[in-house]
C-alpha cells in the first residue's frame, strides 16, 4: 500500500511536465490503462503512478472545461459588460468605502458566480473582481449583483517574476475582471458570513499600533493590512512563515485545547464524575480528542481554510483518528496518507510553493528527529526540549537555504538566530494570547481588549529584537545564478547525507534497520527535486541564453521584451553589461510594472546595475516604473525625453553612441516637443549584421516621416509602435523595413483591442513573424553572427500546462 501511495503522488508530479493537457479520449484510455495495471497483480504497484497522473490530468481538463460546461464563449464575453450574481467568498478588510476611494485603493474580491445576465449557469464559476471607486461595502457571504468586465483568467509571464497565472489556477478562479459602476449594482443579501462579522467585531477592538494587523494575521488569516515594513523585517529574519497560519498554530491550538480539557476533567471532584452518566458511558479520551479536533476546524474556518490550514488540519485528523480507532500508523504511511489525500482533495495545491515548503519542511523535521533520536533523548526533559529546538531549527535553517535562494535570489543570515528566538516566543506567548482574544471575544470585549493588549505587548519585545537583527548589513546575501545553483547543490547533498550515520570511528555504515523509513524519505526527495527542476528551469535557461558572461562570447547578444500588459519595457545585454528601454507601467494602488517585472528578473540574471536606462517618453505605459528602478538600482546614465531632461540626457535626431560595439542611432523626435507619442525616441541598434529597430509610440506621420530621412532603412527586428494600433504600422513602413520579426507589446484582451485585426493581418500578409507579449509572454532573441534565435515564455522557458 505504502509504495502504490507514493507512486500515485509521484504520478500526479510527473503529469505537471506536460505541455498541454490531453483530450478527453487520451484521458479515457490513460484511466482504462490504469485500472489494467491495478487488475495485472504484478504491476498493481506501477498503477498508481497512472492513477495519479489521471486524476491531476482529469481536474486540469475539468478546469478548463467550465466555459463549455456552461455554453459560454469567454473570449466573446470578455468583449462587452455583463451583469453577473454570486456569493462573495473572500474576507474583506476594509469596511469603509470612502477610506478606499480616499486612498485611491481599489476593492477586490473573489465571487461564486451562479448567474449571467439573470441566467443561471450549470456550473458555478469562481472569478476575481476589483472595484475602482466603489459605493457598496462589500462583505465575505453576501450575494450581489454587478455589472462588471471580465476576461479568462491571465496574467504576466516573465522569468523571476510572480506567476498569477499559476496562483490564479490553484485557487481555481477561472476570470478576473472589474466592476464597472452603475446605479443598478446592489446587494441581494446583506447578511455576512459569521467570520466576516467576527472578523469587522475583532478589527474595531483593535488599537492603533503597527504591529495590530500582526493579530489579524494570526486571528483571520488577513494579512491586507500587514504593510511593506513589516514584510520587510519577515522577510530579512526569514520569520514570515509565523504569521501564515499552518501546522504550527493548528498544532498549537489542537494541542492546547487537548490538554486545557484534560486539565479541567481531573480538576473535577471524583464524586461528581461518578454521579454524572456523561463520565460514566463516555471514553475520556476519545471526547477530548473529538473537541480538540473540533477547535482545530473552528480556527481552521476563522484562517478561511486556506491550504496550509487544510494540509495541517488533514495531518491533524488523521493522528487524531488512529489514536481514537487504536491504530499503529507509521510516520511513513501518516505521510503518505496525507499527501495521497491532499492530492485527492486540493490537486491544484502541487504546483504552489507553499505545498513543497511544507512538504520539504514536515520531511526535514521527521528526519532530524530520526537521526538525531539519540542525542536528543539524553537529559531531562527541559534539556532535552532545548537541544529539539535547536537541532531542528537548525536543521530547516540549513535545508531551507536552496528553496530561499530559487525563490528570493537570497537568504537570510538571520534566519537562525531570529526563529530560534520567534518561534518558542510566538508558540507559547503571543499566538495563545492572540487566539484567546478571540475566542473570549464573543462573551466578553473587555477581557479580550485586555488580551490584544498583552498580545501586542509580547510582540513587541520580540519585534525589537527581529527590527535589530534585520537591520545588521550582514543580515541578507544576494545570490547569484552560479551561487544558487551551488546552494541548490548543497542541500540536495546535505538532505542524502541524513540517510547516513557516521559514527566517531572512521568506518561509515548504513543504519539498514531503518530502511522502509529512508525509502519514504528518498520518495519525497525525488519529487521535491522534480519541483526543484521546474523552479530552476527559466533560471537554468536564463543563465546559458541570457546573461552571458562577460567575454564568453563577444558577438552574441540578447534583446528581452518584457510581458509587462498594456506597456512596454526592453532590455539589451551583452557581455553582462545591461540597458533599459522603458519601464512600463505605474497604478494608483501602488503596483508597478518595474517591481513586478523588470527588477525581479535583472535580480533573478544577476544583473546589478544598468549602464543607461532610456524612457522613450514620458507616458505612465512607457515611463511609469522609473522611480522604482532609480531606488533600487544603480544607473549610469538616463535618457529621457522629457522637458525635466537635460539637453545631453535627452533622444533626439543625428545622436549616437557605440557601447559593447554595439551601434545605437537616434532617428526621432528632431525636437520634443509635447511629450506625447510622436515625441517618443525611435532607436536603431545594429551590430553590423542585424538590427532591432525600437519605435516607441511614434504614429503613421513619423513613419513616413523616417522613410523618407532614411530611405534605406530596414530591421531584422521590429518593435510595432503604438502596440499595434491602427494609427501606426503604415503599409508603406512594414515594406520598406522587411523585418524578420515583429513584437506587439500589448495587454491581454486589452479594452484598447490592440494589436487590432487589421494591423495583424497587415503584417502577416508581409510573411513577418508577428510575436505579441500576450499570447507568447516574455520574449527573448538571442543575435548572433549565425543569426536570430527567438525564445517565448511559454513555448521555450515555462512550457507547462498550468502555466498557460
């Protein structure tokens, strides 16, 4: 049982390597295929791995059937406002509309869609809304009706960058859109969810104090309010997994209520227990293991069963019910058992970090204690406490290295210290305080204003110390792609080097009593590396193609065109020398494309500093995450056309300059003159074979004007100006230039409708490549003497089915 277990798990990994996900016949025959295998005893065992595959592969198609199952087109959809009715299903923070409005912050929500234009779908749908100068205040379990815009799910592809696509799909929201405001829009049921009201009664009883959002984390899972600040000293102590309610609060609370109960029963005068039936036909036990469990769901809805909460809980239960039903479960078929289960329940969970750092944390900790049992039982208890915490908290630090440094470029020297601290201060102190607080809520506000008032007390001497620790210069390291694949390296090593023991004695020896044990443990290894191999894959790809090391070789260079939506941004490099050419955009909520995209991926290549950065002009789509870059990055030199410009930082006609023999040529704007599109820097880079021709916003009249300038202007690559609009891309300029490539940087089903038909059909009569950063994410093209080699985000770095 245990190895059809594990091989059913590693089926279901191996079915994320796919690029698509089969038909419903291939999945037919796939199933029919395993149940032959489960029937054939002799390879009942190879069956699971099938299994798991069949059922990973049949939620994906599932997934992206909702549109059919409820005969509705989404591209056709995503083209005109519809009125829409469902359920709010998130937790909302905010109660007050004019506050949102004030702060420019938009509203966002998920919502259980059950109608479309007052017709009631087969199927409901999840989609992800926001609502940009709301009126309503929308609460979790309310029923609404809007009038919104909505397209299928999507988002932003880079390398280094935060795939919403993928997060998007592991919550299964299958649309996200908007609310468009109309006198219409109202709510059909006021009445909230019971978290949502405990949740808005728990927020007015808090403080004004930084550190108060710290106890909606820990109460509610609600970690809106946490700001930058905070999530900076998290992050530099490496202590954020504190605040995400998991296994170690469940844990915490199960426990605590286990013995708090256990507690009062033998505080219970003897003859009052035997005079009562209750003690008389009841197992002691089995109830305070049933309320414990019951307390453990109670906190697991009030954190919003998120998945860490489900995994932990389902950990939880499972204990819990094989000391109810007196069986001996092994550590390794608990494991087994929960990951089986985990796949069944939340299958979408596999492809987020979130699921491999507890899987990988839960493995470290198991095999800590198994190798170090017997050191660790020498002492009494308090001693031997000590030394648990320490060993294990050493243990995460080390392994967890590899897993920060794939997903942070970094790590935190910290760690250690600060969890060594955090994590017995926030176990027996400030989470119980915080739990407390609201559980007491309900039958008194004063006792819990009381708590909240310790709680943040208890956080606040430990927050001296983390806002000390994250302050030391030497507190984080910024990593490398060679340093990052060598950490990776290290841990994979130090993990296997657990198996062994190695007496004080010279002779090295295998403890083979513990061999079923170690098969688990190789199992679970196994699939984090395949994880491994996904997350390093772009970075693997990104080091070889992208940032080549200075004198590797000297005629090769890249050109990488930013997925960055309705915007654009371009990055030359060539012997790991970079330059910037716009930056995208900047929203009122605060999120720019430079955050998101564009510092995240020259972290991820190593690239440190840029050797000029050039804003074509000075609209938000174009210039919009300057500021950002200008903060985080050391920049030699900006060109700008802009009035703020100095006359020699400025693109303008007949200017020129050679950097890395490349040869970059100014042709446009003679003069700035408005800073709009027609201002906007039109630059020629060749290496004397090949040429990328980068034109920003410049319109049909600054084409012809370029024409007739240069006469004998032509491109291997074209960057379409005006993102395929139909006041650009005259016929006369796609002929004359005869690019090889076209690349459209535009949004996803953008409201503009760009790169609109005519414009595409223009270029594709010309025989020319036509790229959009929508349909392709990322793009990359690799020059050389050789030629142009082109790769895309989704056919060539991320080619995985839940990444599309």
């Amino acid at each position: 049982m245990d190895w059809w277990l594990a091989s059913f798990f590693l089926g279901s990994i191996l079915s994320l390597f796919l690029p698509v996900v089969p038909e419903l016949f291939a999945l037919f025959l796939l199933i029919l295929l395993s149940i032959a295998l489960f029937l054939y005893k002799p390879l009942r065992l190879s069956s699971g791995l099938f299994f798991g595959a069949s059922w990973m592969l049949c939620n994906a198609f599932n997934y992206q059937s909702l549109w059919q199952d409820n005969d509705l087109n989404s591209l056709e959809l995503a083209t005109t406002p519809q009125w829409i009715q469902g359920k709010v299903s998130s937790l909302q923070s905010s109660t007050d509309p004019i506050q949102l409005n004030r702060d420019k912050k938009s509203l966002r929500f998920n919502l259980n869609v059950t109608h479309l234009n007052s017709k009631k779908l087969n199927t409901i749908i999840k989609i992800r809304l926001s609502w940009k100068k709301t009126t309503l205040i929308i609460q979790q379990g309310q029923v609404v009706k809007l009038k919104v815009k909505f397209k299928p799910a999507h988002g932003l592809a880079n390398i280094g960058g935060f795939s919403y696509q993928t997060w998007l799909k592991s919550t299964r929201i299958i649309a996200t859109g908007y609310v468009i405001n109309d006198k219409d829009n109202h709510i059909l049921r006021v009445k909230s969810s019971i978290r949502q009201q405990l949740f808005n009664r728990y927020k007015k009883l808090l403080p004004e104090h930084s550190l108060s959002p710290l106890l909606l984390a820990l109460g509610f899972g609600s970690r809106s309010g946490l700001n930058q600040q905070l999530w900076q000293i998290l992050q530099t102590t490496g202590t954020g997994h504190l605040i995400a309610i998991s296994g170690l609060h469940i844990g915490l609370v199960a426990t605590g209520s286990y013995f708090f109960i256990m507690l009062l029963i033998r505080l219970l005068p003897l003859n009052i227990c035997n005079q009562l039936r209750f003690f008389q036909t009841l197992n002691i036990r089995y109830f305070v293991i049933a309320v414990s469990l019951a307390v453990g769901i109670i906190y697991g809805y009030l954190a919003g069963f998120s998945l860490p909460t489900i995994r932990a809980l389902l950990m939880l239960s499972l204990y819990w019910f094989s000391r109810m039903l007196n069986l001996h479960l092994s550590i390794k078929r608990w494991l087994l058992l929960t990951l089986f289960l985990l796949t069944i329940m939340t299958p979408f969970s596999l492809f987020t970090a979130s699921f491999w750092l507890s899987v990988y944390a839960v493995t470290i900790i198991f095999l800590t204690l198994w190798r170090f049992k017997d050191m660790l039982n020498k002492g009494n208890a308090a001693w031997c406490f000590i030394k648990g915490l320490f060993v294990i908290q050493l243990s995460l630090t080390v392994m967890l290295l590899p897993i920060s440094a794939v997903f942070f470029q970094q790590v935190s020297l910290v760690a250690l210290l600060a969890n060594l601290v955090a994590v017995p201060w926030m176990s027996f102190v400030s989470i119980p305080l915080c739990l407390l607080s609201v559980l007491v809520m309900p039958f008194s506000e004063s006792l819990s204003q009381f708590l909240i008032m310790c709680c943040i007390e208890s956080l606040q001497t430990l927050w001296h110390y983390l806002s000390y620790l994250s302050q030391q210069t030497w507190a984080v390291v910024k990593l490398s792609n060679m340093n990052i694949q060598l950490l990776v390296l290290f841990g994979v090593v130090s993990l296997f080097s657990l198996f062994f023991q190695i007496p004080v004695t010279t002779r090295v020896f295998i403890n083979y009593q513990k061999k079923e044990l170690k098969k688990l443990f190789v199992v679970i290894s196994i699939s984090v590396l395949l994880f491994f191999t996904l997350s390093t894959n772009t970075m693997n790809i990104s080091s070889a193609n992208v940032n080549k090391k200075e004198g590797a070789n000297d005629t090769e260079w890249q050109l990488v065109v930013f997925d960055v939506g309705q915007g654009l941004s371009v990055l030359i490099q060539r012997n790991s020398k970079s330059i910037l050419y716009d930056t995208g955009a900047a929203y009122p909520s605060g999120f720019t494309m430079a955050n998101a995209v564009i510092l995240p991926y020259l972290q991820h290549t190593g690239v440190e500093q840029l050797d000029k950065m050039i804003i074509s002009h000075s609209d938000n789509d174009h210039s919009g995450g300057l500021n950002e870059i200008q903060e985080s990055m050391v920049i030699n030199e900006l060109i700008y056309n802009s009035e703020q410009g100095e006359k020699n930082a400025v693109c303008l006609q007949g200017k020129s300059f050679i950097w890395q023999n490349l040869h970059f040529k100014m042709l446009w704007p003679k003069n700035i003159v408005s800073e709009e599109n027609d201002d906007s820097c039109v630059l020629l880079i060749s290496d004397g074979k090949h040429s990328v021709l980068l034109t920003g916003d410049i319109s049909k009249k600054v084409e012809a004007a370029l024409l007739q300038q240069y006469p004998k202007l032509s491109t291997d690559i074209l960057i379409v100006p005006h993102h395929g609009s139909k006041t650009s891309s005259s016929d006369l300029f796609i002929t004359k230039l005869k690019p090889l490539f076209a690349v459209v940087s535009a949004g996803y089903l953008n409201r503009w409708r760009m790169p609109v038909t005519e414009i595409v059909q223009r270029y594709q009569q010309h025989n020319i490549e036509l790229l959009t950063t929508a349909k392709s994410g990322q793009i990359i093209f690799n020059i050389s003497a050789q030629g142009i080699n082109e790769q895309t985000y989704y056919r060539d770095l991320w080619p995985f089915w839940f990444a599309h």
